[in-house]
C-alpha cells in the first residue's frame, strides 16, 4: 500500500538537481551493497567529488554525522565506518532521514557531484537519478516472498523501479544461456540493464600494520569470525583452498557481548571480514586479528562503469 501512495502521489517523494545513485535490494541483507558502493567509489572518485549516504544502522548516534577522525562503528555504523577507512578522499556521512542527510551534504558541500545511498531502494521520499538493484545468483528476488515467510522486504513488483539490475554473487564461469535464463525469470523491462557480477578474495590477509599472502594459512589452523548477513561464499571460499578452520558465525551487525571477546581472544589466529574487523579491532587485542578483503567484479563491466560515468556527469 505504500508504494501505491508513492506511485500515485498521495505519498510525495523529493528529486535534487544532483546526480544520486541509489543501491539497495528487495531482499533483508547480504547481497553485495557494500561490496557495490566501494565499486562505484573506485569508478568516480579521482574525478568527481563523491559523497556516501548511508542510515548507520545500529550505531549509537542520531542525526546527521559527516565521518572525520574520531568516526567508529559505534558512531556512524559498520558499512560507514569501512568506507571512511578505506576511502579518506570522499565524504561519508550518515542520517536516518534521507531527505535531511541529502539537504545537509548539500549545504556543507557546494562543490559536490555526486551522492551514493546506501540501502536506500525502500526510502521512497527521495527520488534518486539511477536506481541499481541487486540480487544474489542463489537467491533471486523472482523466487522469494514476502517476510515473514521470505527474505522480501517488498513486492517482487517493486524491482520495476529499478534501473539497473546486478545479479550477485556468480559463479566466475557463467554462461550466455544461463545468463538468459535469469533475465528471462527475472522479466527486465525494456528499459533496465542486467548486469552480472562475482566476489574476488584478495590474495593476502591484513590487518592495521601487516599484510601476508594468504598462503600463510595452510599450516595452521585459525578462528573465522564473521557477523554479517551471508558467510556462506566466504566459507566455501576458504574451503575450497583446503584450510583448517572453525567458524564462529554471528547475525548481521552482531554487537559482541564481554563474552564473546574474552572468548575470540584466546584464539591464536582469527580471520575475520573486512566489516566485522571495524568492529573487533579495538577490542580483540591479539596480533592474530586478520581480515581478508573482497571486491566485486563485474561481467562486461565496461557497459556498467560507463552507465555510471554518465550519469555522474549528467
């Protein structure tokens, strides 16, 4: 019923005279957003002035925060907190009210080309330029339902506001006539571009101060600690290059009990996500904290960058 009073204008949404990109879902979680806002950082962030807008989920702030020195987790939100150690030449700020966070960026930054937000495909009071849509390779949005039965947080009717549609999580070697198959399951309209997209593991483990090549972890055995949505390619991954490994897998932004760190510290070697590190890196004191980081590959991705390009540019 909402996106009916959307849709026919009893519910207002708000359009801006800069280029915003929105990237989220239908589906709750773990399909490759972040994985995604980084991709397009690369992709723009030597010659446009890029600002990320995200809500901080679960942080312990409100309001609108532009990310600086003293940002944590704990004060703009995992996803924020990774992109603003990652990329010290953008802007990343957070606020629950999308129309507010757009507003203040804007006025703080007249300079600026172009906004990402960050799982902000349901926030309908803003009308972003370009809506990208992602669903997972082993979890399409034309086979689920709505919660609670299902992972949908809306209609599958809903993926018709999107520009782009990026499938997820691939396997590398995909052909044409699966990926026809998808596009055809998925009914993209005339309109939309789909796109195909897989997770590269980085051939080295880091930390604040050290990075080794990943190989360091074929005679011993290590801790995985993952918190996130979907650890499930992360696992396999590992599998398939034969370590030994136990797993202690918590929920999506899991907030560690005294606990649980008292018990992840007593482990000799921990792997853990590049997220999941933002948070455990103040807390777990072991010089064996590692993460090991990914970044998302995209088939054709000439087509993709360009789209993007574009309509920065516009």
């Amino acid at each position: 019923m909402r996106n009916i009073f959307f849709d026919i204008g009893i519910l207002s949404t708000k359009a801006y005279n800069l280029p915003i990109i929105c990237v989220g879902n239908l589906s709750v979680g773990g399909t490759g957003k972040t994985p995604m806002i980084e991709y397009i950082i690369r992709l723009l962030k030597d010659s446009n002035e890029v600002a990320t807008l995200s809500r901080g989920y679960k942080r312990e702030t409100k309001g609108f925060i532009v990310a600086s020195e003293n940002a944590s987790a704990r004060t703009i939100g995992d996803e924020p907190f990774q992109f603003y150690s990652k990329f010290k030449d953008i802007i990343v700020s957070v606020d629950e009210n999308r129309q507010r966070g757009i507003s203040s960026l804007m006025d703080a930054h007249n300079d600026l080309d172009v906004i990402l937000l960050d799982d902000a495909y349901q926030h309908r009071k803003v009308k972003a330029g370009l809506n990208i849509l992602l669903t997972t390779y082993g979890n399409l949005y034309c086979n689920d339902i709505l919660l609670p039965t299902g992972n949908l947080r809306e209609p599958r009717s809903g993926a018709n506001r999107a520009d782009v549609i990026i499938i997820t999580k691939c396997p590398e070697l995909l052909n044409d006539s699966e990926k026809k198959e998808i596009e055809n399951r998925l009914k993209v309209l005339p309109h939309q571009r789909l796109f195909f997209s897989s997770i590269t593991y980085s051939d080295a483990v880091q930390n604040q101060s050290q990075s080794h090549p990943i190989s360091i972890l074929n005679d011993q055995k290590f801790s995985l600690v993952t918190g996130i949505a979907n650890a499930r390619p992360m696992v396999a991954y590992l599998k398939s290059k034969g370590f030994d490994f136990d797993h202690l897998n918590f929920s999506d932004h899991h907030k560690f009990s005294k606990e649980e760190l008292i018990k992840i510290n007593e482990k000799k070697l921990i792997l853990t996500t590049e997220k999941d590190f933002g948070r455990l890196k103040d807390s777990i004191k072991n010089k064996g904290l590692f993460y090991l980081p990914i970044e998302m590959k995209v088939s054709n991705g000439t087509d993709l960058d360009q789209l993007i390009r574009n309509f920065a540019a516009s």
